[in-house]
C-alpha cells in the first residue's frame, strides 16, 4: 500500500517537469517539491488570513512574548499553571515558606487567643527548621525561624491599635424605650 501524500507528491513533481521523469534524471525525491508546495500553501493561507483580519485583535496583540529573554527553565509550564489557576501548597518547601512567612502577620492578627498565636508559630518554625535540614534539592531555605515573644508582643500592640481604633470616641446615649399603650375600643 503506497501512502495517497507520497503519491500525490509524485503526481505533482511528474506534473511539473513537463512529462520529463525528474526522479530518474537528478535523482530527487518527490517529498522535496511537496515540503515546498507545502510551504508555499501555508505561507498563502497566512497571507490570506492576515488580509481578513483573522489576525486582529487577538489576546497579547502588541506585548512580549514571555520568557524569551531568560534562562530556561525546565519546569516553565508548572509555574505558569501554578500562577494561572492561582493554587496554593504546591512547589518546594522554601518557596511556600517565604509565601507564608510574607501572610504570617496577617494571619496571626485573625487570632484572638494569644495561645493560638504562639501554637502557629511554634508550627511555623518547626516546620522552618525541619526544611533547613532536609536535603532534597530546590531552591535554600532562606526564611528565617520567627522569636515567638517578639512576635506576641508585636500581636498584642497590633491587636490594641486595632481596638482603640474600633472603639467609638463618643460613647452613645442609650437609646430610650418608649412603649406605647395600646387602648382596646
């Protein structure tokens, strides 16, 4: 069974030697006229599209095209659907450290118990401390281990700006009751 492209090509390269057998005569290959009729059919519908206007205002008109200019990273594609469908606990521990540690304070100002505060900190440098000694490659563990004194201090300062902020400089008068008297006709 011959392939219907490879015949096609031969059919085409017999067409265009004007009934001269080119395969025998320089001994080219009928794929060779294909591949440039290939290219020139291509190069036409392009031509034609951008004519249309197929081309126009598609998304990214007129910006760069991302990662040209820099090293190559292996892993580009899991990082552009990490950033895309915005998920969270996935990649190295360092990097998912740093994250946390940049939201810890905002985190920590949810709490309202200081033994909550000091519980999720006590597990943040835990877990700070067992990535430093794990060796499994990836980015160094840069974040530091956090002083849970410094930081319940710094809590409770947060916590009674936040209160005195909230609180009303005014106290209001209690609202009076007044209740009516209901007569029964």
């Amino acid at each position: 069974m011959t392939d219907p492209r490879e015949a096609a090509a031969r059919y085409r390269a017999r067409q265009r030697s004007d009934g001269q057998d080119e395969d025998a005569e320089s001994g080219t290959a009928p794929g060779i006229a294909a591949a440039t009729d290939r290219a020139a059919f291509i190069e036409t519908a392009i031509q034609v599209a951008i004519r249309r206007g197929d081309f126009d205002d598609l998304p990214g008109a007129g910006k760069p095209l991302e990662g040209l200019g820099g090293q190559h990273d292996p892993d580009w594609w899991i990082r552009r659907k990490i950033e895309q469908e915005n998920l969270t606990g996935l990649g190295p521990p360092a990097i998912l450290l740093r994250t946390e540690d940049r939201e810890l304070d905002d985190q920590l100002d949810l709490l309202g118990r200081e033994a909550d505060v000091r519980d999720v900190l006590v597990d943040f440098n835990r877990r700070v401390i067992e990535a430093r000694r794990q060796l499994q490659g990836g980015p160094p563990v840069v974040t530091e281990p956090r002083d849970i004194d410094v930081e319940i201090a710094a809590w409770t300062e947060r916590r009674a700006a936040r209160l005195t902020a909230r609180a009303p400089e005014t106290p209001e008068q209690p609202r009076r009751r007044r209740f009516r008297i209901r007569r029964r006709d």
